[in-house]
C-alpha cells in the first residue's frame, strides 16, 4: 500500500496523471516538519524591528515608541520591518514554497519538462526511493544527450544533486503547479539552501546543496539558450542565416543567432558549472560561484563580491531579492540589454524566445509579431517587466544597489518585497547542526597565533568588509560582474515596507541612504568607480556544511587527499569534498599548488574558470606551524557551529 501511495502521489505531483487531464488545480512544494530536521534549534528571536539593516531589540523599540522621532523611525516610510514569529512563520514557509511565478520562464521559456528529464522519468526516481532520503537524486535521461564531449545514452543516470526527504514526494526547493492539464516546475530558495544529511537522512536548513547539479540540469532543458546570458557564448561564432533578420530600435535589423549552434555553446556553458555553484551574474562570462549557506546572522554583506550590503537585514533582503528579480526569469533583462549585453531588446528576447517551448512564446522571424510583442500578449503580469511577479521602482531598469534592476519580487496580497524581507529574518535564526568540540580550544589558540582574526572577527567570525581581488588573489571575472551596471545607476531606494502589492498609483519610495565608507565598499563590491573589484570575508559558521571552499568552489579534495584532488576529483566524479582535508588544502601551500594544478588541467573547470588560487594565508611548516598546530586549527574551524556572542537576532 505504501509504494501504491508513493506511486500515486509521485505521479499527481511531479507528472500531473492522466486521470486529471483536462480539469483541477493545485500546487505542491514540500515543506519538512520540524521533526525531519537535523537543525530544528533555532537562536531565539530577541530583534523587534530591522530598520535598513539597524537591529532594534524590544527594549529600545518600547523606548523608541515614547517620543515622535522614535515612532517614525519605526515607521514603514522610514524603512522599518517588524519581526514576530509569524514574520518568521511566512519566511520559512516561503523559503520552501514562493516562486515569484518563475515557473513560467523555467516551463514555458526553457523547458525545464520538454528536454532530457520529463517528468515521468522524475517521478520515477521518487519513487523508486521507496521513502527513503537522498540528498541526490538519480534520473534516467529519456533521450540521447550531448554536450559537447559528453554523452549519455537514452536510460543512462544523471547526478541531479536534488534531495528528497525521508518519505517525501517531492523535491525540496522544487514546486509542482497543475493547472487544467498544464504542467508547470518553478524553483524556491530552499532549492539551493536546504540540504539533506547524508548520514541521517534528515534536513539541514540553511546548508547549501552542494551537490545541486543546477548547471547541468539548466544544460538538459530543451531551451538553455535562455540562459545565454550566464555563459561565455560567443554570438558572433553562433552566428544564423542572414535571411533570419529581426527588426530593431531605429528601424533596421539583427541577425538571429543559429538556433541549434547557440543552443549547443549555450549547453556546455552552463553544465561546465561544478555542483554546488551557480552562476547569478548575467555578464556573459562562465564565472559560478559556490552556493553560500543561510546561515547568515551578522555575516553582512552578502553574494560572493559583498555587492548584497544595503537596505533591510544588511544586504540579505537584497540577495534574497534578485534571486527572483534578476536570475530567474530573464526576460527582464531586455529593457538593460542595450548597455549590459550590446544588443537591441527585439533581438535579445528573439534569441531566448525561438527555442521558447510554449508555441505561444516562440519567435518566428518570418511571421510580423515582434518578440516584445509576443511577451507583451502572453505575460501573465501585464505592466509589470517580465514573467515573474515583480514591483517595480520608477527607476526601472537601472541598478540601484538595492537592486540589480529596481525589480522586488512580490507575492499578491502582502507587501512589495515582504516574502524576501520575511525569509531575511527567517534565515537569520538558523544555525547548523551541533558539532564536535574536542580539541576546539586548541585550534582556537592556533587561529589567533597565525592571525586569522585580523579579517575573521565579530559574532559570525567576519569583519564585514570586502576585500580588493589584487589583493586577496582569487580568480577575478567574479569580482568584476556587476561592472557593467555602473552605466545605468540610480540612487538606491525601496518601497515603504506597508506598500501593498500590486501597487498602488502612488507607492511610496524610501531612499536608502549610503556615503563616506560604506558607499566605497558597495563600489568595490560592484567593481564600480574605477575599482576592480573584490571578495567579501565570509562568515565562519557552519564550515562544516560548506565545503568546496572559496568563492569559486575550487578548493576541493575527497577522503583520499592522493587522489581526490579539486574540482575533477571530486565533485567531477560525483564524489563529495571532504570538509577538513578541503580546509587542510586552504591553509597547506603544497596541498593547495596540487588542488590548484588538478583544477588547470581539467577543461571543464578552465570552462568555468574554477582555480581554487588566492587567499594566501598559510599554517604550515613554511610558515612555523607544525601537524598537529594544523589539526587543530581544522578542528576548530569545523567546531563552529553558532555564533561567538550573545547579540541579538535575526
């Protein structure tokens, strides 16, 4: 009876059964209970209000109330977010379910569910588990598949990194819509943050999916050209038959790109994406970076470069924010494409919309319909930018250092923005599984003898700063891709935290105040005014979940430190990192130089421009540090598994 169950519901989930053709609605995301989770002990709230990243605790705000000024500091048009445990309640339920509506890009315009996965092949990995755990999925492709010198055979398994829970019926991070005989797949955040333990089968909030195959499951949709955008495709060396003519601005035309040739480059962009990463810059260069883990009290500012460091809960609403906003449904990005992408907008959505899935998104050159006219007729949020569910700033399209477009993904009937602000304060009470202590004082003596507090400080073991690349030395094209974006800029600024969604006529717009100090580090997290950018110091917690380490994953080694080395001998032969040799290759020299010519040699990392270099910073023999200073350096750092002082939170 159970397997007839998990049959029935994997099915009716994940592939819409035939019995329902035709009629009915519903959607599912699965949502672990607190009972399947290996960290369901939270820090305890003792925040009232986050006000543009300023923590007010409940004594202050009962103080604050007492005087006029204090009431509009905490007042929505000042910025102000008030934080309860039903605050709490929607961030976590959001973090698991809320796609902004991107299951129409990911369904409709890529093809998530038209290339070599289908939902049938899904639903049967599901249920062949059984009810058990996995923290990844095996899928059957249902086709012969290439890309590039890879191969698979129609049958063969593919390493998706997805993770069900012990007996669940769907895919954490993975949200099933049916509607009517339509089948639709969008993507949350608990995708990539939330994690199955593979020794006790239970979840780990906040722990990134380190082995989320997100690259290639993007590389087996039938329309990863929509993804152009994230990789290093040349245009010009895909370039189409110069009958295939689109109309442009000023009345002229463009070229359409060769379909099958850039669908081909577009494919081995995107799968060359080691697992565990993702590539969220839109800079036309192949550059992922390691998925970060939530848990992220006092770990500001946030995204690999720091860019995420204003606005609500220091930056994190802004990372939450342009998951949606920015990566998720591209065909946002037409209005910026001019001075992003140097292309006309017709002819950027022309190039993601002849591969579109759905017939009525796809672009027919010979026919007289424009692409912006295709969008325009099917959105499903007419007014609004794109596909997804978006407020929108007057300042639309620029980047206001709140936001990468002046986009707020947004669900109906709450506050603009208040589903990502709500996650922020949800993600901030997280905290990893309990670890091991033994020998942590030791190492803790060894971390402050070789001076890693001078950048690993404050309660998450993180200065907050941004640090130049010339001088942290780790591969640069990350640090600078939001370069671009510095052509179109606008002051920053979010709606009043009461603003309802949809919008009104006349939302009101607060100004994010940023000079002196700060606003130099935001342009450096951008690569904005002349610098080249930088990496920020990351938080300490939970380096235990976390491994390959740096900002582009390429500090990897396996249980066999001889040959388990970087990217090609683990996560490339679907081997997980070893946490403490991971470490051991950061802070050892000769460990590091095999890790880093492992990464050199394999073409696949070269793609993904993976180096495992810099962050030149050694306990070692050359730098007086003998064995066991090392080991218990490693297990010190492993230990840490909360924050270092009493201060408050989210």
């Amino acid at each position: 009876m159970r397997s007839r169950s998990l049959l029935v519901g994997s099915f009716v989930l994940l592939a819409a059964g035939a019995g329902l053709a035709g009629f009915g609605r519903f959607s599912y995301a699965p949502t672990p209970s607190r009972e399947a989770l290996a960290n369901p002990d939270r820090y305890p709230i003792s925040t009232a209000y986050d006000v543009l990243g300023r923590r007010i605790g409940r004594e202050e705000a009962a103080t604050l109330r007492t005087t006029e000024a204090g009431r509009r500091t905490l007042s929505p048009e000042a910025g102000a977010f008030a934080i309860d445990e039903a605050v709490i309640a929607r961030g976590r339920e959001a973090f698991y379910t809320e796609t902004f509506g991107n299951e129409v890009f990911l369904t409709d315009v890529m093809g998530m569910l038209d290339g070599a996965l289908t939902p049938y092949e899904v639903a049967r990995a599901v249920l062949l588990l059984g009810g058990t755990a996995t923290h990844n999925l095996q899928v059957r492709v249902a086709q012969d598949v290439r890309i590039g010198e890879r191969q698979w055979r129609k049958g063969d398994l593919v390493s998706t990194g997805l993770d069900v829970e012990k007996g669940g019926l769907g895919i954490i991070g993975l949200k099933t819509f049916y509607d009517r005989g339509h089948l639709r797949l969008g993507i949350t955040c608990a995708l990539c943050h939330a994690a199955v333990d593979p020794r006790s089968g239970k979840v780990v909030e906040g722990a990134p999916n380190a082995d989320l195959n997100a690259g290639l499951l993007l590389a087996l949709s039938a329309n990863a050209s929509a993804y152009f955008m994230h990789g290093s495709v040349d245009l010009a060396a895909v370039a189409g038959d110069p009958s295939r003519t689109i109309p442009t601005a000023g009345g002229g035309t463009a070229v359409l790109p060769d379909r099958d040739k850039l669908e081909a480059a577009a494919k081995v962009e995107v799968a060359s994406w080691p697992p565990g990463s993702f590539d969220s810059s839109a800079d036309r260069v192949t550059n992922p970076t390691s998925i970060p883990s939530s848990f992220s009290a006092y770990g500001e500012p946030y995204s690999w470069s720091g860019r995420e460091a204003v606005g609500p809960f220091h930056g994190l609403s802004s990372l939450n924010n342009n998951v949606h906003a920015a990566n998720s449904d591209t065909t946002q990005l037409a209005a910026a494409a001019p001075w992003l992408f140097g292309l006309d907008p017709d002819l950027y959505l022309g190039i993601l919309f002849q591969g579109a899935v759905n017939p009525a998104l796809r672009y027919d050159p010979t026919k007289a319909t424009r692409p912006s006219a295709i969008l325009a007729a099917f959105d499903p949020t007419p007014g609004s930018p794109g596909l997804n569910r978006y407020a929108v700033l007057p300042s639309f399209p620029a980047t206001n250092y709140m936001t990468d477009n002046g986009l707020f993904a947004s669900a109906a009937g709450e506050p603009a923005n208040f589903a990502n602000n709500a996650m922020s304060a949800f993600q901030n009470l997280l905290r990893p599984p309990a670890a091991p202590k033994a020998g942590a004082e030791a190492g803790r003596a060894v971390f402050a003898r070789a001076g890693c507090a001078g950048c690993h400080a404050g309660p998450a073991l993180t200065n907050n700063r941004i640090v130049p690349v010339g001088e942290i030395g780790t591969e640069p094209t990350r640090a600078r891709a939001g370069a671009k974006m510095e052509a179109h800029l606008a002051p920053p600024s979010m709606f009043a935290t009461d603003t309802p969604f949809p919008l009104p006529a006349d939302p009101r717009i607060v100004p994010i105040p940023l000079e002196g100090e700060a606003l130099k580090q935001v342009r450096l997290g951008w690569a904005h005014a002349g610098t080249e950018g930088g990496y920020k110091v990351p938080n300490l917690v939970g380096l235990a979940w976390s491994a390959p380490y740096l900002h582009d994953g390429g500090v990897a080694v396996g249980t066999d430190p001889a040959g388990q080395l970087g990217v090609p001998g683990t996560l490339e032969s679907c081997l997980a990192p070893d946490p403490r040799n991971s470490l051991r290759a950061l802070v050892d020299r000769d460990l590091r130089g095999r890790v880093v010519a492992a990464n050199r040699a394999s073409a696949t990392a070269r793609t993904a421009r993976v180096t495992g270099e810099g962050h030149p910073y050694w306990v070692d023999a050359a730098a007086g540090f003998g064995p066991a200073d090392q080991e218990a350096l490693l297990g010190y750092l492993l230990s840490i598994d909360a924050l270092t002082q009493d201060v408050p939170v989210p």
